[in-house]
C-alpha cells in the first residue's frame, strides 16, 4: 500500500522573491557558485530554461554522494515567486518514491521575505524514510544562497 506524505518548511531571507525565483528558473549557474561543494550543475534537456515544460537536471552532493535529480518544470507563478517541479529521474524516484514534486515559493513576511520549500511525495511502504534530509539540504542551500547574494 502506498503512502502519501507532505513536509514543508520555510527560510527567512534577506533578498526578495523575485531574486530567488529568477535565480532557480533563470540563473541556475549562480547555485552552482553560491554553493559548489552542494551544487555541480543544473542541465537543460528539453524546452526553454525556465519555461512550464521543460526538463532539466541538479547535479549535486548530498549525505557525501554525488546524486543527480532529473525534473519537469510543472507550472511557474510569477506574482507567487513560485516553481513547481515533478522529479522523473535520479535517486528520489528511482530508488525512494513512487512520486516527488517539489514546490518552491517565496512571500512576504513582516519587514523581510521567507521562502518555503513543500515536497509531497509518495513512499511504496512504511520502510522508507521521510526526506527530511533533503529538505535539511535545501533549506540550509538557500540560506548559502542568501549569504552569497549579500555579499556581491
């Protein structure tokens, strides 16, 4: 039987939303230098960079282990700052879950911004582990991301 699972979590960050969106959906090169001991390519494949459609991969290290994560661009909400891609390859669907999607957003909070990350997956059993180690390495990505931004 399979299991459907939703965890979110949010970052607080200095630059506003369309910094990151346009970061993550434009400038995927940039994640690669805020970070290159996480983050060793992003691929296009198919379609436009950025454009609902399109597939492209994250080249990455996580728990010590290059990993790779194959995904289509599922829809994009300029005025939200928000992206939403389904993973079809790699690691977290090949081997984890039977789904993935991965939903990220940025609004306003207070005087700053806080940006959240959603996965809503499905597990195939109760043996497989909640991806909250994946979600420790985003949060903590964008907050280097945050980091290296205010330093330009």
């Amino acid at each position: 039987m399979a299991l459907s699972g939703k965890l979110i979590a949010n970052v607080e960050i200095s630059k506003s939303g369309d910094v990151f969106h346009d970061i993550l959906r434009y400038k995927p090169h940039e994640v690669v230098a805020a970070s290159p001991d996480k983050v060793h390519d992003c691929e296009l494949h198919e379609g436009e960079r950025g454009v609902t459609g399109s597939v492209i991969s994250w080249h990455f290290t996580h728990e010590g282990k290059k990993k790779f994560s194959k995904q289509i661009i599922e829809s994009v909400n300029e005025e939200n700052h928000m992206i939403v891609f389904k993973v079809i390859g790699g690691e977290l669907v090949d081997e984890l879950y039977k789904s993935f999607v991965i939903t990220w957003h940025v609004e306003p909070k207070g005087d700053g911004q806080v940006a959240t990350w959603t996965f809503e997956f499905e597990k195939p059993d109760t043996s497989v582990p909640y991806p909250t180690s994946m979600m420790d390495y985003l949060c903590n990505l964008v907050k280097e991301l945050d980091a290296h931004n205010n330093a330009k």
